[in-house]
C-alpha cells in the first residue's frame, strides 16, 4: 500500500490544493479515495467556471459546492441536459453569478428556471427564447423571494408577462437590461408610473432601449428615468415632447450619470438645453442622434469651459464643429470620440 493512499484526508487536501486546475481532473482518476478526496468542494473554488455539455458530470457532483461563477457555452444541449444543470444550480449556495445567453432554454420547467435563476446575485440570459410561461414565472418570484440584483433578459419577448408584476419586479432590482423585450404600451405606461413612486426609487440601471416608447406620457417617463443612474434609451422612437422636456429637467436635478441616447433624432432640440444638460453626465453616448452643427458646437463649446463628461461618443458630428472647439472639449473631456 503506497504511502499517498494511507496518508491522512487533510494531508491529502493540502497537497490537492497546492495542484493546478488542469491536475485536479487527473488526480480523480487515480483512485477510489483520491476520487472522494478531490472532490472536496474547497479545491473548486475557481473565479470562473466555463460549463460545455461535456463538463455536466462535474457540475452535478459536490465538486462545484463553493463555486462563485458560472459561464455556460453555447453548445447543443438537450432538454434533459439543461434540467440536470438547473437542477445543479439549486445545490450551488455560493453562486453569485451566472451566464446562460444564447442558449435556447425554452425546454426547461419554468419552475425550476425561476428557483435557479432568483437564487443568483448576478444573471446573463440574453437571446435565450424564454417562453410566456417561463418568463411569468421568473418576474413573479422576482416579486417574492429573490437574490437578484442584476438580470440581462435582453432579445427575449417580455409582452405577455402580467403589466404588474413587471412593475413590481424590475424596481425592486439594481439593475435590469430590457433591450428589444417587445414591451406593450400598457406594461411601460404602468411600469413608469410605478417607478415615480418614491418607495422604489432604488434602481440604478436601466436599459430598456429597442422598445417604442413614444406613446408614453412625457411627464411620467421623464419623472421615472431621470432617478435612474444608468440609462440607456437608443432607438426608443422618443419625441421631440419627450426629449425636451427630459432635457430640462436634467439641466435642473438627475441622478444620471451615465447615458445611452443614440438612435432617437434630436435635432429639434434647444442647443443650449442640450449642451447645459448633457454636460452634467459622467458617459454619453450620442450615435446616429441627427445632430445639428449649432447643438455639437453648442455642446463642445460649453464641454471646452467646464464639463463633468469623461467619455463622449457621437457619430457623423466632426465636420460640424470647428477644430478648436474640439481641441478645447478634448482637454477637458479623457475620451472624445467624433466619428465620421
């Protein structure tokens, strides 16, 4: 009997953890004990834990128990494939995050997917094909018992789940990126409106770009944005109503910092409106905005004076300004980016 097999479990341990990751899947094959000892969920605390098909027996054992992050490639899992690996999740207390975009998870029980996914601080379930059910059932235990403070279900169809429940859920969270959701007028008139009321003023992020809001109240929709932090709001079909009253009142008081605005025209708005509220921001990005010569001028003119910008993105601007009015806003502004 050799001495490695006699040696005792916290001996072992120790020199298991002293091993590279690479090794550690070697040192399961070796032996029965050294299979039991390896497994120890201590030696698999790893920042970052890419999950294939290939790697399901190792995500369904104790091994993965301490885990803090998880990535699932795209691959072509089956339906059973994802239960088992949903089902692994719940086993999972030390998760924090998780990262499932692309994959089609419409198979798997909407039960289940809601238990796993509210148990994780952080999730990534972009593009994944969610059905009505699935989705109803995840914003509803949101509203409940939930973990999450940052969920990305951007490209999924958001339009079925119940106008109050969404309400509910999203201020509750930090942070939540609702990109192309095919939200109904009614879900972000009553999701607006929720989001005016001070008690659940605590969202920080907003994305909710590629979703029409054109026909929401200018008053209601400028009152619940502007306490947001984070704000992205490109290709919202936002009027020119909407924008100059949101303009004005950023010029006045906004919890902004950071703003997305690109693909809505804002060419009829105020110049000096627009230079005195923009300037307050920390990070703006202004693409394909239809801007005037008079508003980028008026913009890098008041940036070149005194600005709280750092990062300033606009497309199709920088014959439209004079170059040392750029060279001015580019002393004051670190990263200046005026594509043409």
């Amino acid at each position: 009997m050799s001495a490695m097999n006699v040696m005792p479990t916290e001996i072992l341990l120790k020199i298991f953890h002293k091993l590279p990751k690479q090794a550690l899947s070697i040192v399961l094959l070796v032996s029965k004990r050294w299979k039991e000892v390896g497994e120890d969920p201590s030696l698999w605390t790893w920042g970052m834990v890419s999950v294939s098909r290939i790697d399901l027996e190792m995500v369904v054992n104790k091994r993965l128990g301490h885990v803090e992050m998880i990535s699932v490639m795209m691959d072509d899992w089956n339906s059973f494939e994802l239960q088992t690996l949903f089902q692994a999740v719940l086993t999972m207390p030390k998760l924090s995050f998780l990262d499932i975009h692309g994959i089609q998870l419409s198979s798997v029980e909407p039960e289940l997917l809601a238990s796993a996914v509210t148990m994780v601080e952080r999730v990534f379930m972009s593009n994944c094909q969610l059905t009505s059910q699935q989705v109803n059932k995840l914003f509803q235990r949101l509203c409940e018992t939930s973990n999450v403070e940052t969920l990305h279900v951007d490209g999924n169809n958001l339009s079925m789940v119940d106008k109050n429940v969404l309400a509910t859920a999203v201020p509750m969270l930090a942070w939540i990126d609702v990109t192309n959701c095919k939200l109904t007028t009614q879900q972000l008139n009553t999701l607006f409106a929720r989001m005016c009321e001070a008690e659940v003023a605590g969202l920080n992020g907003l994305r909710i770009s590629e979703n029409n809001l054109s026909s929401i109240d200018k008053y209601t929709l400028v009152t619940a944005v502007n306490q947001v932090s984070h704000l992205a709001l490109d290709s919202c079909h936002l009027t020119t109503q909407q924008l100059n009253t949101l303009l004005t009142r950023m010029c006045v008081q906004t919890q902004m910092t950071k703003l997305s605005i690109s693909g809505n025209n804002l060419s009829e708005a105020d110049p000096d409106t627009l230079a005195t509220a923009m300037n307050r921001l920390e990070v703006l990005s202004m693409s394909r905005a239809q801007l005037t010569s008079e508003q980028v001028t008026c913009l890098l003119t008041q940036a070149g004076r005194r600005t709280q910008l750092y990062t300033l993105s606009m497309d199709d601007t920088a014959h439209l300004v004079d170059e040392q009015i750029v060279e001015q806003a580019q002393s004051n502004i670190r990263h200046l980016f005026l594509i043409d």
